[in-house]
C-alpha cells in the first residue's frame, strides 16, 4: 500500500514538472537546434554504450 502512495505522489509530481513546462514553453524562443542536438548526442550515447558495452 505504501509503494502505491508513493507511485501516485511521484506519478502527480511528474505530471505536474511536465504541465510547468508545457506553460513556460509556450512563450519562450527556443533554439531547436540545439535542442535536437542535445537529444541526439545523448541518443547517440545509449546506442554506443549499447553497441559497444562500454560506459
């Protein structure tokens, strides 16, 4: 019952961070560029640590 409490208060604070961000994202000028690239070092990370089992 506990671990059932806790999931749902972690489920309600996620969901909260994302509707925060959700808002200010609304208004502000993003450089998607680097966003995307961002993104795509870190996705290029995983797939190396996968490929190679380093890291």
């Amino acid at each position: 019952m506990i671990r059932l409490v806790a999931f749902v208060a972690f489920a309600a604070l996620i969901a909260w961070v994302v509707v925060q961000i959700v808002r200010s994202l609304r208004g502000a000028r993003i450089d998607w560029t680097g966003v995307t690239f961002m993104i795509g070092f870190v996705v290029l990370a995983f797939w190396l640590r996968h490929v190679t089992g380093m890291g």
